[in-house]
C-alpha cells in the first residue's frame, strides 16, 4: 500500500481544493494498460471503477484525494481484491454509484470517515 500511494502521491497538484470527477466514461479498460492516455492532466490520475469487467467505468480523479482516509479505505480494497503488486490501471472494486457518492461528498467539503456512511 505504501509503495502505491507513494508512486500515486508523486504526482504534482495544481488545484489543492479541487476534488472533482474530471470525467467518466464507461468504457473498457485500455488493451495495454501500460500506455499512458493523454487527457489525464497533470495532478491527476485515472481510476477504474467497478464490481467486475462487464460494469467499469474510468474516473479521472486529482491525487489530492490520496490524503483522505475515504480513498485509503477503496486503496485498501482495491489491495485486498487484487494485491499490492497489480501492474497498469488502478481498479477499485466497487459499485459505481457509491464511488461517485464519495466524489460528490468530498466535493460538498464533507469527508466521511467510511463506506458505510455512503451505502
């Protein structure tokens, strides 16, 4: 986990208030999940989110939200489900509708100290 949010937390941030769903698509991940994608702006980093392949959709979110406790509890999942080692895309399995609860609640200035509190 250490070394995940230390890869994630060197990215450089521009708009520290800033905790916006940039974008979301529902697409597949990329065939090469090495490949960087150009429309992720810088202090920035893309997240695939869902409960299994069929249902993921890609958010764009600002790595200022590796600091509160709520994204350390999805990174946590997302090691559980997956392990320390996943190479490529960050996936976060959860269901969509609750990761954009915990977007919008960040954006209303709240920070939820679990899940729980969204679901």
């Amino acid at each position: 986990m250490k070394k995940l949010m230390s890869r994630l937390s060197r990215v450089r941030v521009n708009h520290s208030t800033q905790y916006s769903m940039l974008r979301s698509e529902a697409s597949d991940p990329p065939a090469d999940p090495t490949k960087r994608r150009s429309d992720v702006p810088e202090g920035h980093f893309p997240v695939y989110v869902g409960m299994d392949q069929s249902s993921t959709r890609r958010f764009i979110v600002s790595a200022e939200l590796l600091r509160r406790p709520i994204f350390v509890e999805l990174l946590n999942r997302s090691a559980q489900e997956y392990g320390y080692e996943q190479r490529g895309v960050l996936r976060i399995p959860i269901n969509i509708v609750v990761f954009e609860r915990v977007l919008e609640s960040l954006r209303q200035g709240r920070d939820p100290s679990s899940l729980d509190e969204l679901i």
